[in-house]
C-alpha cells in the first residue's frame, strides 16, 4: 500500500546511539532537531503537527490518517511505544532510533536543499533478541553470535556458515538455520550462529556510518572471500575456547558449504562437516549457468511445438515486450541463441570487480578436489535433486570420482528428492519462491547427523 508513498519499510539496524532526549537536541534550526521533533509528535499521537516540517511533496503525499496507520501498525506488530533518540547524521539524512517493547526500528529522515522533510523512512522491524553478544574477529572487526544448547550433556557444537549475500544468523529468509539448530538440539548438540560480516557492514552503511570510506573497508572489499574464510577461522577458534574439549561441526550452506571445506586445510579443531548447495565450480561458471543455462528450462517450458523458438502465445508478456530488442534475425519469434544472447548480457553487465576479485580470491585456495580426496574427518553432503543454483550434476560427479578412484570413506552422499537448494520442497526444477524445509528433511538430516557423529562430550563444557 504505501510503496509509491514517501513512507517505506526498509532494513535499518541500530550501531552506535548517542543520547538525544535532552531538550538541547529538540533545536528547531538544526535537521537533527527537526527530525527528533517530527517523531516525536507521531509517537504521541500528534501526525498533524509531525507534518510541520514536510515540504510541499510531502505534505500533499500524506495525509494525517497515513501517518497514524503506518505508527499503528509498528505498534501491532512491535508492541508498546518505549522511547526514540537521535542516532547519527550523515549530510542531508538523519537517523533516529525508535524502540518498541519487541523490536526497534531506525527511521530515517531526509531533507531537501531548503532542509525541509523530503522522505520519511521506517526501516523494518529489529527483534531484541535475548543472550546475543559480540566477538571479535581476526582483524578487531565485530560480529554478533548466538549460542543455543542442550538441557543435557553436549554432544557436538555445530557452527554455521552462510550463503552468498549478507545474511545474519538465521541463515536465510526461511530462517534454515534456525530450524536446523532446533532438530539437533534434541540430539544433544549445541549451536552457534553469527551474523556475517557483509551483513553487519550493511548495518553501518544503513546508518551513515563513513566506515566504507575507510581503509578497512577498501581491503575487505578488495578480498572479501578471503575475508568471510578468515572469520569463519575466528570463529571456530572462539568455540574451541567456548567448548574445550567438545568436538566441533560446520554446517556449511551454498558459499558456505565451500568454505566450511576450505576451514578444515587451516584449522585442526573440526571434527566434521554437513554441506548442502555445494558447488564444485569456479564463481565464473557458476554465474554463466545461473544466468544464462539455468533458464535454457524456462524456454523449453514454453517451446510447446519444441522447435527451439517461442512465438506468439509461447511468449510471455515480460517477453513480448522485449522482443524488438532480442529478434535479431527479424523472424518476429525469439530463437533459443537469442533467448540465451539476451541473458548472458546479464553477465556482461555485471560490475566487474565483484567476480574478478572472488575468482581470485578462489584461484588461491585448494581446489575442493584435492581436498576431498584425502579428507580426514567425516563429510555428509545433503543436496536438493532440485537445486537449480548449485545443480546436482556436479556433487554427483564427486561421488562418481570417489567411487572409482579416492575411495573416501568419509564422504557421505544423501540426495534429497525434489528439494531446492536450501532444502525447501518444489514441485518443478527452476522455482524461485523458496519456502521453509519440511519437517520430514529436517528429520532425515538430524537423524543422519546424529549416526554419523556419534562422538560425545565428556560433559557440559561450556566456558561463561
């Protein structure tokens, strides 16, 4: 309802918070001041008055009932109104932390070249998650972590490493990792889950925060694959000294998966890893498949005549309306090379240093061959026969090379049935809708699990 209205929800997540309740902020000659006060009259009911510092945009774009719809609605879903305070400035924006008895949210609050309100931004909701705290990585760099155990004797820790993009410690938006710590906290293993680095730098980017103009910032950039494989080393030293004494497992996912594998060449502290959505490919291949041959399916969904063409009632209105631009041959269809020219533009136009510096970051690690073949510790792949973002094909072809040649008895295989890659059912190959795993995956993953790492603790060991 409100996405072509000046109010959005957009992610924005608290960093760093001065104190800003004191009446010496409410200036109203300062954007600072200005911002404080318009929240202020929305938090006490007053949205006429919270208008006071709109521009004419605005002004017209909202009407007082707007205003009161969008703060009742943060109040259903996060509870009691507690209190806001001036967060941080940066240029023309200012941000303002507002906390509800279940969640807080960052508004941010924009002003024209007059200073005046030009954008009112509610950022989305930020659970106050209990017994969350905060390590330091290799570099000094921060990440929050939760650890979740047993009622009994811990069997195992488990640490989880996430997919490609920035992802907090729920793994993804179906929250996998969080259903899988739970089936494995009824077997007696504990669980540490982390928000990734990428995704608390996105935190302080949302805040204004100067840190991706700094040094740091650059090298991360430069090397972030790297990066990601060095706090994930952080990590399991940090259980190692939070556990003594009880073995260590990386649940790795999609890049995870890849670099749960490459932690065991630098870190002797694992005892075993579970891979899902593994890849033995480069991130060039990878990318070339899943923009150009993963959607070969979706042509040949619609080629009902199998002709190698899709013409009239075969295309779709998204691609009706870019057949001028595709048809190079001028036959008014859309031929399969065209099909494919036009997604592997795609590719083309990717900015280049995002994939060069990863290819590179890559061609200095083992190839996940060479670690396979000779790997001491037990490895469970769990892998969607549906899995249209690593395809199957290709752990397939490590299992064809084990059988013949390595000979690898710590490699365990299990294929999951028409499961995509983050476990979640599908009824075709190519779905984009992912939804949660069922809790029949999460049965069989637990239950190999719990067979394959039988070793115990000798007791509760964690250190507070």
């Amino acid at each position: 309802m409100f996405s072509k209205l000046p109010i959005l929800l957009i992610s924005f997540i608290f960093f760093s918070c001065s104190s800003s309740n004191k009446n010496s902020i409410r200036n109203q000659k300062t954007n600072v001041g200005k911002a404080v006060l318009t929240v202020d009259h929305m938090s006490s009911g007053d949205y006429q008055k919270a208008k006071v510092y709109f521009n004419k945009t605005m002004s017209k774009a909202l009407s007082d009932k707007m205003i009161s719809n969008v703060w009742e609605r943060l109040l259903k879903k996060n509870g009691k109104y507690l209190n806001h305070r001036f967060s941080n400035e940066d240029k023309k924006t200012v941000f303002i932390r507002v906390e509800f008895e279940k969640a807080f949210h960052h508004f941010r609050i924009k002003f024209d070249k007059n200073d005046e309100v030009s954008g009112l931004f509610t950022g989305a909701a930020n659970k106050k998650e209990k017994n969350i705290a905060s390590f330091k990585s290799f570099d000094g760099f921060e990440l929050p972590y939760l650890i979740e155990r047993p009622s009994g004797k811990v069997r195992g820790v488990f640490i989880y490493l996430h997919g490609s993009g920035p992802n907090g410690m729920d793994g993804t938006d179906t929250k996998l990792f969080v259903q899988i710590s739970k089936v494995l906290k009824e077997k007696g293993f504990a669980s540490l889950r982390y928000n990734k680095r990428s995704y608390e730098i996105n935190k302080l980017a949302s805040m204004g925060s100067s840190y991706l103009e700094s040094s740091d910032f650059k090298k991360f950039d430069k090397d972030f694959y790297l990066y990601f494989l060095k706090d994930a080393n952080a990590v399991v030293d940090f259980a190692t000294k939070k556990f003594p004494g009880t073995p260590l497992y990386i649940y790795g996912l999609s890049q995870g998966a890849n670099l749960a594998l490459q932690l065991t060449t630098m870190n002797k502290n694992i005892n075993g890893l579970v891979l899902t959505g593994f890849s033995t490919s480069r991130i060039n291949e990878t990318i070339l498949y899943q923009y150009v041959f993963r959607n070969d399916y979706l042509f040949y969904k619609s080629d009902k005549n199998n002709d190698r063409k899709l013409c009239h009632r075969e295309l779709s209105k998204n691609l009706k309306a870019q057949l001028s631009m595709l048809d190079m041959n001028d036959n008014k269809c859309l031929d399969l090379d065209e099909y494919r020219a036009g997604n592997y533009s795609n590719v083309l136009a990717q900015p280049k240093d995002i994939y060069d510096n990863w290819l590179r970051n890559e061609l200095s690690l083992k190839r996940p061959t060479e670690i396979l073949k000779q790997i001491k510790v037990p490895v469970l792949f769990f892998h969607g026969s549906y899995d249209h973002q690593t395809p199957v094909y290709q752990l397939k072809s490590l299992q064809v090379l084990n059988n013949l040649k390595w000979k690898n008895d710590n490699l365990n295989f299990t294929y999951l049935s028409k499961r995509g890659h983050i476990l979640n059912d599908q009824k075709e190959l190519v779905e984009y809708n992912y939804t949660a795993a069922s809790k029949k995956t999460l049965n069989k993953l637990s239950g190999d699990i719990s067979k394959v790492f039988k070793a115990n603790s000798s007791g509760d060991n964690l250190q507070e």
